[in-house]
C-alpha cells in the first residue's frame, strides 16, 4: 500500500501494478456491498428469494427468482436510495393421506433490500415478471423523459 504522505517508496513495474490491482479489488468490494446490503429481517422473512445484481449498459438489474409467486403477492417500495421487495409465496397445501419422504420447496413470507448508488434513478425503475424471474433495471440518472418518452 502506498503509505500516509502519497509517495510510493520503491514500487517498480510490477508492484505498483500490484497495488493498483489490489486498490480495484477493494473497490470493487466497497461496491458490491452497497449494491448488496440488506437488513436483516429473518424475524419477518421466511423465504429468501436468490437474487443476482449486475451493472451493464447504463442501468443496474436486479435479478430475483421467484417461481411459484403470484405477482400480485410482490410489492415494491423505494425510499431514498433503498428499494424493497416485499412478497410471500404461498405454500404448498397438505392434504391428509400424504407421507413426505422428502420436502424442499419453500415458502412463505420474503424481504430483500437494496441500497442502490446515488447514480441511478429508482424513480425510472422498469420491472417485468416472466417464467417465475422478476427483473428490475435502474437506469442511471439523465435526462429526464417526457410523456411521449422523449427527452424533456
């Protein structure tokens, strides 16, 4: 690392290469934890949805599998920078006569937050759900659009 001061003591070609690796990763870290942070809320949830958030062509995507939920059972709520996915997904119904030998799905109640970089705009959020995956896009902040969709 370079030490308090801002001068590098002896970092040739290949260290310094190193240290500049070594800064991004951090970097990407801090990112990927801002991206990713999300309360605790196990008291209340009791079914995580798998999610994957990745950044491409202007616009975050927040990807979460959620096979066997009914749409109108997921809400979504954004506050500051924070977006929240709440929902439950219904179980399945026991019927009298049947011996599990095994039993996997899950369900019930589920919440995820997001806080997502003051960059993108979670005012322009578009959502779709389609073969049991809810897909969110964030675009960055721009232009703002106008009732036709053109730039306002």
């Amino acid at each position: 690392m370079i030490p308090p001061g801002g001068k590098s003591q002896g970092l040739e070609g290949g260290d310094l290469l190193r240290e500049l690796l070594g800064l991004r990763n951090q970097m990407n870290d801090m990112f990927e934890e801002v991206l990713s942070r999300s309360r605790d809320y196990k008291e209340e949830s009791s079914f995580d949805p798998p999610v994957d958030v990745y950044e491409e062509e202007g616009k975050i995507t927040i990807r979460v599998e959620l096979p066997g939920v009914n749409p109108g059972d997921v809400h979504l709520n954004s506050a500051g920078n924070t977006l929240t996915i709440r929902g439950v997904k219904k179980g399945r119904q026991d019927t009298p006569g049947k011996t599990y030998h095994r039993m996997e799905s899950a369900g019930g109640k589920f919440h995820r937050e997001f806080v997502i970089p003051e960059e993108f705009d979670l005012q322009r959020i578009e959502s779709s759900l389609a073969d049991g995956v809810m897909c969110l896009s964030v675009p960055k902040k721009g232009p703002e659009a106008g009732a036709d969709g053109s730039p306002g």
